[in-house]
C-alpha cells in the first residue's frame, strides 16, 4: 500500500517521467488534481497513454473527500493509488497538506518530482539564483483589488531580484449571486493573461503615486512573458512592462517576470534574444506555434 | 538537426520524462553534463537504460569544445545531439550559454524541463513561495573565506522568507601546487556536508559578533537538512541550526534551509513530522536508505 503522489510537468502526457509513468501502472486508483494549475492536454489524453482511468480531483475533493480516499487505502493494503499534480507534487500547500494526512493514517507516501513553473521559468534566461520571493497575483474587481503582492515585488527590485509573478486561476468558481443561492452552477474558467497582469501593475503604481509615493515599478523595467511553457507553442517574450499592454500572449496558462534593474551580461543576450520586436524571433517563435 | 538539452532530474535514470527519454533515443551523439551537480546513478546505467553511448562533458568541454560540437551539428543537418544535464537545463548559467551559442549558429534549440532542487525543495513542506534569493555556499580554506552569501541569508529572514542553501561541491579540481605546475592532477571530488555548511554559517555569525553587530543567524533559527532528493535513499532532517552541528546527513548531494522566523501551521506540522528527534520518524527514514 502506497499513496503515490506524482508531479505531471508542465507540457503534455509525455512530461511525467518514466519512474511516474510506471508507478501508475501498478496503481488501481488514480486521481488527477485539476484546479490550481492546467496541462496542455486533456484527462481523456492521460488515459489514453496509461491505459487507466482518471477521477478528476477538484478542490472540494481535495480538501473534504481526500480523508475518506486515505481511509479506504489504509484499510486496503493491497492496493496503490495515485494522486497527479500538474506540476511538482509540492507546488501548493494542498499538496503538503495531502501528504501529512496520508502520514497520520500511516499510509507510505512516495513523492516523484517533476517541472514547474517555480524553476522552469529559468526559460526565460532569468537565473533561477536570482529570483526573490514568488508573487501571485489575484484578479482585481470593482470593489477588491487586494495589493499585496506589490510590496513584494519593490522589496525584491530594491535587492536587485527578478520576480516571479504567478497569474490568478479562477476554475469552478460560482458567481456571489449564485453562491447565495447555494447553486452549484460555475462560471467559465478564467486565467488571467500577462496584458491583464500588467494592467493591474499599472494600478498598483497608480496607487502607489495616489499616495505620493515614488516607489512603484516604472513602465521601462525589463520584463518576461511565458505561456504555456513545456508546451509545443510556448512563447517566450520580452520587452518593457509598457509594452506589455499590446502584447497578446494567446490561450493560458501564463506568468510574468519582472526583472531586476541589472541583468547580467548573459541575461541581457536573453532578454534581447526574445524581445519582441525582434522580428527574426517572432518567426522562430511562430514557428513554434 | 536539433541540439536538445534536456533535464535528467534529481534521482535516478528513471528520473527523465518519457519525452526525453524518447529524444534521446533519436539522438546519434549524447552529452552528459558532470560538474555542477551529480546524479544517484553512473553514467553507464545511464547507457544501459538509454541503450546509447554518453560523452561525459566537464567543465573544460562545457565551455570550450562546445563550439566545436554546435559547429559540426550545424553543417549536419541530418544529425541530433542532446545535452543532459542533473535537475533542469536552466539550473546553471552555463546552460543559458549554451541555448545562446546554438541559438547564434541557428541551430534549433529544443528544451525538456525537469525537476531540480530549487522546485524539489518543496519536500521540506516549506512552501516554494515563501524562498527569498537562494544562495551558494562555497568551501571555505585557511585563507579565503567568501562570506557575501550570508548578508543575504539575513535580507531574507528579515522578510520573514525561507533560504535555500546550495552547498559547494568541487569535481575535477586541481591543488594550487598542481594548477602552477601545470598538472592535470584532479583533486578527489568533494562535496559539502550540512554539518559542514553550519560549522561555515557559525564562522560567519562569528564574524559578525566580531564587527559588533547583532544581526546574524541564531543558534535556535529552524533549519531543513536534504540529502540525496529524489534518490531512494532521500532523507530530510528538520532542527535548529545547533542541532546540525550534531546531524550526518550521509553521503551526498546535501542541500540546507534557514527557515523564516514564523512558519505557516502546515510548515510547522512539517517540521515537527521531520525532526531528527522524532523516533518513529527515524526509523521510517532508516527503512528508506
């Protein structure tokens, strides 16, 4: 009896590795968490290349009906199950939180890791030595635009660090009225782009000044877009956080790099090997898609 | 004609994605990265599993005969090569280096990411958001003690942000005698201990107290030890930075954490899971080397 807990990569089937690969062959129950972060492929695709069926976790499973899938395992000795995450097994809290269930009931877990945002975004040229602490960024409303984040990212530009901005995720999310209402009736998933991340920035720098403040990040700073990276058509481009208003990354999922003030000589080849305007690129990159 | 570079991960031959496991095998010449970081396994298990030949690439292939081999690729059309490095390709600068110079020579650049210990680092329960700069912390010697990587250590606890440590590890080094004679005499490899990495965070602290100021790492700060993440034999050790003094993790690839000063309930929870003190945890340790 193991309670297997597996990071899938970033891109597609084929990025779980082959130690994963083979353990969910010896699993009988696979559940694939499906809301903090998306693969470039379908559930129906995993199945297809494990030749097994997959029960979609979402988050109420992940947090209410996890304890009663631990209990049959560890009533169940013979039996294995899998648990895949997109990603590293342990890019979200949830995750640590799975494995010190499992460990009270006295379940083994095994933990196989993988890619993730968090070190791939090294893509980018960025060295991965050089990031400070990792930024999320919520979706603003009219009434709530929770700023946090924005100290955080000065904090890291005042040490000379990039900033490694992760991009909200709305999945299975239900309108205020129908949360009311106690409908289960969920609005369309939403991912936010870096053009909407950088929108935001933009009024956080507004609020910034609103309280004549002169720290915020100025519309020169050197900056990174991702999407879909690990995917066959991810994009890698920079370019300043002006230009970022008009650039159009394409389908999620994205991130957002704020470089630090300095790059080093071989970060700048980088940043200039990917800037937008350079149109030789562009083709490459189009290419890719 | 491709040049892949590719991510092996952190344990075993079994570590790589299907993906790269399946570029490798359409690859008629295959590199293999040895100096920044080390694999559970040799190179000939390597072969074995691939069924291919590997070159081992030092530090001295790595950054000259590189051109060479890009150089022929390119007038190769027919011809793939891949690259394989411990963890993800963008782990080190070199590899930057490495995408520029094919880029330069157009030669397509395929990346497959991998789990490496920035992202891996995850298994301490230490949530991967809440790292400040990770820092690198070189061998002291009688007469040269860098110590730039602890006022870094101290900007991060002041954030209330956890610190990665990567520890030294000296492959293929020659002795200051050897170097001026001009001798190819390789030093044995050596690797950083967490117990040797404390001993070096206590001379710094030292050297703070010595220059009057108050602000160093105290002995009662929480640390993670790591060794050997993502081989079979993986042991995470959590206690005071005191307790290090104290703790042999085995043999290597050892890497250290300073937490933050407040943990979040479930990095708490972690923490006391892994204590060294913990018996029943120990023991379950023991099971797995």
């Amino acid at each position: 009896m193991v309670f297997y807990i597996i990071g899938l990569g970033l891109g597609n089937e084929k990025d779980i590795s082959v130690k994963g690969y083979e353990v969910i062959q010896k699993c009988e129950e696979i559940y694939l968490e499906a809301y903090t972060s998306i693969l470039g492929v379908q559930k129906e695709k995993l199945e297809e290349f494990y030749k097994k069926k997959i029960i979609e976790a979402d988050r109420d499973m992940c947090e209410q009906k996890i304890d009663d899938i631990l209990e049959n395992l560890s009533k169940t000795p013979e039996r294995n199950v899998a648990f895949l995450v997109v990603g590293d097994p342990f890019c979200a809290t949830t995750h640590s939180d799975l494995y010190l269930r499992a460990v009270q009931l006295k379940i083994p877990v095994e933990i196989i890791h993988n890619a993730s945002i968090i070190n791939a975004i090294g893509c980018t040229g960025c060295q991965v030595y050089r990031f400070g602490e990792c930024v999320s960024i919520p979706y603003f409303t009219e009434k709530w635009k929770p700023m946090s984040f924005y100290p955080k990212l000065l904090a890291n530009k005042k040490q000379n660090l990039h900033t490694l901005c992760l991009l909200d995720i709305k999945v299975k999310e239900r309108s205020e009225e129908n949360l009311i209402k106690g409908k289960d009736i969920f609005e369309p998933p939403r991912f936010m782009s870096c053009k909407e991340a950088v929108e935001q920035l933009y009024e956080c720098a507004q609020a910034q000044k609103d309280n004549n403040s002169e720290d915020y990040i100025a519309e020169n700073t050197k900056c990174f877009g991702v999407a879909r990276v690990g995917f066959e058509n991810q994009l890698i481009v920079s370019g300043t956080l002006k230009d970022f208003l008009n650039i159009d990354m394409g389908s999620p999922l994205h991130s957002f790099v704020v470089c630090a003030d300095e790059l080093h000589p071989i970060e700048e080849e980088m940043y200039n090997h990917y800037h937008f305007s350079n149109q030789k690129n562009t083709q490459q990159l189009q290419q890719q898609q």
